[in-house]
C-alpha cells in the first residue's frame, strides 16, 4: 500500500511525498482509512511506529471542509504529555499541513509564557496541541472554547495517567461536543487505559501493531554489568569514543544525575548537554535543535524530558541507570532505530537490578543478552556468594557473551572516565540517584 491509497486530499498526499515517505507504516496504513471514515479509534502501538502520522493525516484531511459554524476554537485537539512530544506533533502538523490554506497550528504548553500563549489563541486556531496542565488554566481563563471541537487525539494516553492526568482530562472532555470523534493511542493497552477508553470513546475500533511484546527487528540491545560507578564510567567514555556511535541519548534516573553526568562528559571533551523537566522551555528547544541539526552528539536525559525526541540520527541509546518500569524501557529504546534505521541499545546494570532486567525481559517477552567489552569485564565474583550469578536465567551460569564488535578490543584506557588520571568527576550519589536534599530525588 502506498499513501495515494489511502484518499488522502492531494495538497496533503504532495507535502508527504515532498517530506520523502511513499509508503505508510503499519499502524499509518489501518489507522488511517478508519479514521477517514469518522470512527473513534483505540490503538495500542510501540514509539517510533508512524502514529503522529497516523492520526495527523486525519486530522488535516478533516480541515479540507469548512465548518458549519464560524468561530475562534480549535476543530482539532491532540493532547500530549510532556512539551517536547507536543512540539513534535506541532512540526508534523505544520509538515504535512504545509500545503493547506488558512490551517493554523498552535502549541501550549507548560514553561512556555502565558502573553505569547494567549496571543496565539486570540488570533484562532484550527489545530490546538496542548499538555493537559496548562490546557486547563487556559480554559479557566476563558482563552479556549472547545465547542467547535470535531476531533480529540489522547497521544501517549498511557504515559497521561502515569504522569496524574486523569482528572485534568476529564475536566477537558467534559467541555467537548459529544458529537466529536476520539482517536487514543498508548504504548499499552492495561486496564486504566481501557476504562478511560470506555468513558471517552464510541465504539472504538481496536487496532495493534507493534506492541511492546513484538521485538524491535532493528534495535540491537545487549547488556553490560557494572561493578561499581567508576566501572560504570569506563564503560561510558568506551562506548562513546566509538566512530560508529553518531549520537547517543543517555539516560539516568534523576535532574541531578543528568546534569553532573552532562557536566562530567563536557569536561571529558564530549559534545554533551543535559535535559529535563527542571529547565526553561527556550533552554529544552535550544538542546533540541542543537541535537536535531548534529551539533551536540550526546544527550543526557530523564525519561519525561526524552518523551517525544524524534531525532533519526540518534544510533544508539544507552541506559546509565535502569527504568524503574518495564514500560520506560521500551519507550527509551524507541529513540533510536527510527525510521527504519538500525540501532543500538545498551543496559548498565548492577547487582541490584537483577529484578528489574527479569521484568524487562518478562514485559518485551525477550531475552537480552549481557556482553563483555575485553579489558572492561566486570570482576569475577565468588562461585559461593548468592550473587554469582545474578542474571542466571537457566541456573547454569550467567548469560554472558564477550562483545567483539568494532568498539571491542581496546583495554583499559587511561584517561576513561573513573580510572586512573581519568577527569570524570562524576559523583557516586548523582549517577545512583542517592538522597541529597529534597529535590534530588524528586522524579522527572
């Protein structure tokens, strides 16, 4: 199937072949004539599978007819939750739009000014693109009417409610015509999704692709043990020396982690920077761009912060510190092998992750295999100490095989972080995410 099969109006069809793609992905090709037809849509799909597309095609092709009543709200609302997956449904909008007369996207989030925000209102808006929070306060204030509303999209609904948002979309969807129709998309389809499915969708067609248990073909992930943080460094400043490694986004566990780590990579020489929920909107968008255009090679991150980041050329992806959930895990790895790239996704574990790596693996359905770097191995551990054999997985030994590819062979480098003369000053409470007043361990 191609996308001048799917009826798609030909201002549109002419800007997504403009934007170089000839053929829908899955999720694009049953989502998308089904959602022509005016039905809700309930869809469970991995990140990084074309559902931006997937809805927003949709959306434009329903902005090609006038509506019936004249006005200043948006027809189409696609919620979202966090300000960069926003702005990434704002470029697709504004790509695959771009031959549309008279559509205009607008984007609010929260860390963006109320003035710049409520001037855009006031000037219209046909396709709105909003966090639920400041959603909210701008419909308190009276800035957004919804009774124009013909399409709501819930992207990431399953990341929605993790993040406490489900009383915020209620009070959202309690201001919206019944008439409308509802497209949901989530990485998941659990039970909380299901019942704000049942409350907010009519008869909904159910559709999965790619879910969380159908392996990613073109993401290699593997598995190194870390003795210690300063193991855990050499490691890192190995892995990123590698002149197959393009850019890399690397993800710790806390603010505070992701800055000290950023901070320790610059002073290493590496092109790096931090990003999270701590910083201004500008200061995120500044990062973004560097990242997109090539200019910073290394992005240290918090799973909040990384949630929309489509930047096609991150090749690998590398986990500092594990997910606390098996479903972050999916979603982190997602960042790299888009677009039919190949990618590779690397796992720093300890001892103490041995129970999160069994739920991983439980929730992908797959076995990650744990690899060795030559001159980095971990140090052996006692045949008696129970924690011999950590990640055993058949009680016969650890699953561990010696990593051989081009980044292998290049024994203990000197100046690696954590080792001797290494400037690496990484402290062990900031990559662990250990207490250090209130706000350390606060989450994303």
């Amino acid at each position: 199937m191609t996308f001048a099969e799917l009826g798609l109006a030909t201002p549109i069809l002419e800007a997504v072949t403009a934007a170089g793609y000839t053929d829908p992905t899955a999720v694009q090709a049953q989502a998308v004539p089904v959602a022509l037809q005016g039905r809700d849509l309930m869809v469970s799909s991995q990140t990084g599978s074309g559902k931006t597309a997937a809805f927003m095609l949709p959306a434009l092709q329903l902005l090609t007819v006038p509506h019936p009543v004249h006005g200043n709200g948006p027809r189409v609302l696609v919620l979202t939750p966090t300000r960069e997956l926003s702005m990434q449904v704002t470029r697709a909008s504004e790509t695959y739009g771009r031959n549309l007369r008279r559509v205009k996207t607008v984007s609010i989030v929260g860390g963006m000014p109320y003035p710049v925000q409520n001037r855009m209102l006031k000037m219209g808006v046909d396709i709105l693109v909003a966090t639920p929070g400041r959603l909210l306060d701008q419909m308190n204030s009276g800035r957004v009417d919804l009774s124009r509303l013909q399409l709501l999209v819930l992207d990431e609904a399953d990341r929605m409610l993790d993040m406490g948002f489900s009383e915020d979309l209620d009070a959202i969807v309690s201001k919206m015509p019944a008439s409308r129709q509802t497209m949901l998309f989530s990485a998941t389809m659990e039970p909380g999704i299901v019942r704000l499915a049942t409350s907010m969708l009519n008869d909904p067609v159910r559709i999965t692709v790619d879910t969380h248990q159908t392996p990613h073909v073109n993401i290699e992930q593997r598995m190194h043990i870390a003795d210690d943080m300063g193991h855990k460094n050499r490691l890192l400043d190995h892995l990123l020396r590698d002149v197959e490694m393009k850019q890399a986004i690397v993800f710790t566990s806390t603010k505070r982690s992701a800055d000290d780590l950023a901070q320790s990579l610059l002073q290493s020489g590496f092109s790096a920077a931090a990003l999270h929920g701590d910083m201004k909107q500008s200061q995120r968008s500044r990062t973004l761009q560097s990242l997109r255009s090539g200019g910073l090679r290394v992005l240290v991150a918090t799973d909040v912060a990384a949630r929309g980041i489509d930047v096609q050329g991150i090749s690998h992806v590398i986990n500092y510190d594990l997910p606390r959930q098996a479903e972050d895990y999916v979603h982190r790895i997602g960042r790299t092998g888009r677009a039919g790239r190949q990618g590779i996704a690397i796992s720093f574990i300890g001892i103490r992750d041995r129970g999160v790596v069994r739920t991983i693996e439980r929730f992908t359905s797959q076995t990650i295999p744990i690899t060795t770097i030559p001159g980095l191995e971990p140090r052996p551990r006692p045949a008696s100490s129970p924690s011999s054999r950590p990640y055993d997985r058949d009680r016969s030994g650890p699953s561990v095989r010696r990593h051989t590819g081009p980044s292998a062979g290049r024994p203990g480098n000197p100046a690696a972080p954590g080792g001797p003369g290494g400037n690496f000053r990484h402290r062990d409470r900031a990559a662990t995410g250990a207490p250090r007043g209130r706000s350390y361990s606060r989450p994303d």
